[in-house]
C-alpha cells in the first residue's frame, strides 16, 4: 500500500471512494525492560527527552501502524482514512498501542 494513501481525513484529495471495506487496526501491547527502565532512570535524573522511551514509542506505534496496513491489504484495500492511533496501560508498564481508520478502495478522480 501507498503510504501517502494513509490519512487521517476522511477524503483523499483527487480520489473517489469506490468501496468501503470497514474499519482495520493494528495492535502491540509492549513493556518497558527491566534494563530499559534502568536506562530511562539515569535519563530522567537528568531532565529533557528521555530518548529510550521516546525509541520504544516510535518502534510500538510503527509496527501498530504497519499490521494496521497488513489488515487492510488483506480486505483488498489501498487507502485507509480516518487514521488514528490510540494508546492504553493495561498494567504498570505494560501499554497497548492502536492504528486504525477505514479501509477503502479509492480511484483516481
């Protein structure tokens, strides 16, 4: 799937919707390591951006976003609109992260 066919509007500019094929997600639940938190720990003594959990956000959401993508290929989609990511903590350092928006079949218009 075309990336820039990824949108968080409900349209794609210069594209029709021809079929609408539901709603797709992608979901990770990921921890934080013993060794991670150790790391994020020192950080934290220090202030500013604690770059181990800044890494492990961007890593959890990239692969929520691409089985997102692998859902909605898998219906026959090529766009999906309506792009949102959604986040919750299941336990003390245990959090699930959610891609999801509307799987489509978009033409040129």
């Amino acid at each position: 799937m075309d990336h820039s066919l990824v949108t968080t509007n409900i349209q794609l500019e210069g594209y029709k919707v021809v079929k609408n094929l539901g709603v797709v997600r992608g979901i990770i639940v990921r921890s934080r390591s013993l060794i991670g938190n150790i790391g994020a720990g020192f950080q934290i003594l220090f202030g500013g951006n604690i770059s181990l959990y800044t890494q492990l956000c961007e890593q959890t959401r990239r692969d929520a976003y691409e089985l997102m993508i692998q859902h909605a290929q898998q219906l026959g989609a090529n766009a999906i609109l309506a792009f949102r990511y959604d986040a919750t903590e299941i336990a003390g350092g245990v959090t699930e992260v959610l891609a999801y928006g509307t799987a489509v079949v978009v033409e040129k218009s």
